[in-house]
C-alpha cells in the first residue's frame, strides 16, 4: 500500500477514519442574517398578516423582478407548483417536450395536471435540451417546450423560441437553478411565455420551501395572479378554476432575507468553484462544469465530469462511494434520468447522452458551509482514490455482495 498522501489516513472505505467528523452536504441550505430574519419573523407576528397579499410576499417579487429586469413575479409555495400554474394559465394540452436530464419535479410537475412528458435528449455539452431533438419530437399532440436552465447554465433559448414561434407552441422554462444567471447579457426570468424559479431550501437563495413565476406578458401574468388564490377575482367572486398556491408571509421573510445576502451566497460558491478547479486540476479525466465567465451566474452547482477513461478505472459510483465513506455527500445529478423512472420508464426510449452523462456526473459540496480547506481535503480523497481505484472497487463489490447475501 503506498504511504498516506497529504496527512492522511488510509481512505475510510479501505478502513481508515473519515475525513470529516461531520458530513459535508451539496445543498446544506445558506441561512443569510439571522437577527434580520427573527426581526421579520416578529413584525409579521405583530401585523397578523401571515399570507394573502402580505407585505413581504409583495417586497420579495418586486425584488426578484426588479434583480430579472421582468415585468412581474408571482411568489409561489414551490417550484413545482410554480410549473403547474403557468402550464394551466397557458392552457397547455397533451405533450410537453422536455429534457429527461433533470431533477424529476420538472416531469412530475406537468404529469400531476394530466400532460404527458416527452423526453428529448440534451447536448453533450450543454447538458440543456437539443434543440434538434425537440424540433425531431414535435406532433400534433404538442403544446409545450419545457427547457431546463440546468447548472444555472441557459438553454439555447433563440432556437427554442424559433421552433416554438414557427410550431405555435408554448415556451417554459424551469429556472430552478438560474436565480441571478444571464444568457448573452440579458437576465434569465424574461425567456420564453414564463420561468420558474426555486427557493427551496437546498437553493442558491431560499424561502425554506417556495419558487417564483416570471413572465414579461402582462395578461398570463393577470391570470395566474387569479388562479394562484382559488380563481377569484374579488371577495366571493371565483371566475375560473384556481389552485392554492401562494407563497405565505414566514416564507417570504426567509426569502427577502436571503436574497439580501445572494452576493454573499454566490461569492461563497465562486471562492469554492475556484477551489476546486485548482484542487482537482491534477486529476487526469476529471473536469469541473464550468460557466461562461462574460455571463453571470450564481455558481451554485460544483459538478464534475469524469471521462470515459476515468470511469473505466474508477466507475463513478465507486468514487462515490469512497467519498461517502468519509462523510463528503456527493450526489449523483442526476441519476437515472427522469426517463429511467416510474412513472416513466415503462414506455420511456433510450436517451444516449442522458444515460452517458448520468454515469459520469457527480455534484460535489459546496456554498457557505464549505470552504477551500474542505475543499483539497475532498480533492485528495479523490485523488487517493483513483491511485487506489482496483482496492476501492474490490472492497465496493465487497460491500454488494454482503449486501445481496443478508436480503
Ligand atoms: C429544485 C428543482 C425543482 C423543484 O423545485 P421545488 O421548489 O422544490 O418544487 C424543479 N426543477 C429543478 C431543475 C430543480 O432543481
């Protein structure tokens, strides 16, 4: 066995201690200005003012549509329900064409309201939806494009909103990661009819639990407004059918106070982006995804690429597992595409660079929990981990074959 590299012990998958007595999560929620919060806490326990129209809910969309330069924001209870409500407000019917490289709440969002998904494939680099592939899986039953702002990294939108144009279909955009991001100097949030953002806890920024529709169009905007509160219109007065899903006044506290520490949130992520760019700069066939240094973005995703050649030595959920032996929760976004799970996968097609990428992706640690000197400390678990990939992946087989003899 070689000597312990950098101080450290054998790695804790092969026995030794873990690195981190604590575990090190990727979406340990950012907590802005405590005092800030618990002040707001009190003033809407003092105004009685917990949801409907309340002032923080008001001050938090002003915020994030002035921040988005779009004429309104909806403050809503998730994203997910955010998706619902603009694909009820726009009428949506039959098929949605979406990416299947995506957390699952994009598909089930649409699912929930009887649309069906229709997953397309990603670019291989972009990992955001094809536009070749959409225009491929357009028929009479389409209404909609869904795209994916994955990684806070913009869809190609001017194709999307060219073959949306030409097909008379609907344009959304789930922008759960792309709060603050810009594509080709213009703010997301004024793509396409309307995007959708979350501010759920593990998020950049957060409400604890909440989203946020954004929609430059002044008329859907009226009516998700009305369908938001049940369908009404004026006190007894329902005009059409509506949902509940209004953002309340605590979770508008939390949002207003964390997006007043964003900037704060976002320089925490570059400082450890750069971190571990040098950190793992040495590690042959491992790459971090990187973002388009002339837009902006909330670097709120570490993921790294790992090669084909990387995988073949150390399978990907291998190095996961010798990360997770130390306490670093590294998570596998996403795996398997939406595509790959019920209630999809029965008649679900195969989706090549899908399936590539998610077995060569892996979402490492970071925000304002975790700093540089976490971060070469997981750097060197990787790297000790690839020197000893062949013992790694005997003592993984190790572990599934006990696993499969005690079920
Ligand atoms: C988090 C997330 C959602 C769901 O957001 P909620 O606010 O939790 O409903 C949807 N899509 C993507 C890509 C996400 O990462």
């Amino acid at each position: 066995m070689s000597p312990a590299a950098g101080g450290l012990d054998a790695l804790a998958i092969l026995g030794g201690t873990p690195a981190f007595t604590e575990p090190l999560h990727v979406g340990r929620p950012n907590i802005g200005d405590r005092a800030v919060l618990l002040r707001r806490i009190e003033d809407v326990l003092d105004r009685r003012w917990l949801t409907n129209g309340g002032r923080f809910v008001e001050e938090f969309e002003q915020r994030i549509a002035e921040m988005h330069g779009v004429r309104h924001c909806l403050a809503v209870t998730n994203a997910t329900v955010g998706l619902q409500l603009a694909a009820h407000a726009l009428g949506l019917t039959g098929d949605v064409i979406m990416p299947s490289f995506t957390f699952v709440a994009t598909a089930h969002s649409m699912a929930w309201i009887g649309l069906r998904p229709v997953f397309v494939d990603v670019g291989p680099d972009t990992h955001t939806i094809d536009p070749a592939r959409v225009e491929a899986a357009i028929t009479a039953e389409t209404s909609a494009i869904l795209g994916v702002h994955l990684w806070g990294r913009a869809c190609e939108v001017e194709a999307l909103k060219a073959t949306a144009d030409n097909r008379g279909l609907a344009l959304l955009f789930d922008a759960a990661h792309a709060l603050g991001c810009s594509h080709r100097g213009r703010w997301v949030g004024g793509f396409g009819d309307a995007e959708v953002m979350s501010f759920h806890a593990t998020k950049v920024a957060n409400a604890a639990e909440g989203g946020a529709v954004l929609t430059d169009d002044d008329e859907l905007a009226a009516r998700m407004r009305v369908i938001r509160n049940f369908g009404f219109v004026a006190l007894d007065e329902v005009v059409s059918l509506g949902t509940n899903a209004k953002m309340n006044e605590l979770c508008a506290a939390m949002g207003l106070t964390s997006l007043e520490s964003f900037d704060e949130f976002v320089a925490a992520n570059q400082r450890n982006h750069e971190a571990y760019a040098s950190g793992l700069s040495d590690l042959d066939g491992v790459e971090l995804v990187s973002f388009d240094p002339a837009e902006a973005n909330n670097f709120h995703y570490a993921v790294v690429e790992l090669s084909p050649a990387f995988v073949e030595r150390l399978p990907r959920d291998d190095l996961v597992a010798a990360l997770h032996a130390e306490n670093v929760l590294a998570r596998r976004y996403f795996t398997p595409g939406c595509h790959r799970v019920e209630p999809y996968a029965t008649s679900a097609t195969a989706l090549p660079v899908t399936e590539d990428l998610s077995e060569r992706l892996v979402a490492l640690p970071t925000g304002t929990a975790v700093g540089p000197a976490e971060i070469d400390a997981i750097a060197a678990i990787a790297r000790r981990a690839v020197d000893e990939a062949p013992a790694v992946r005997e003592r993984v087989q190790d572990v599934i074959a006990r696993t499969a003899v005690q079920r």
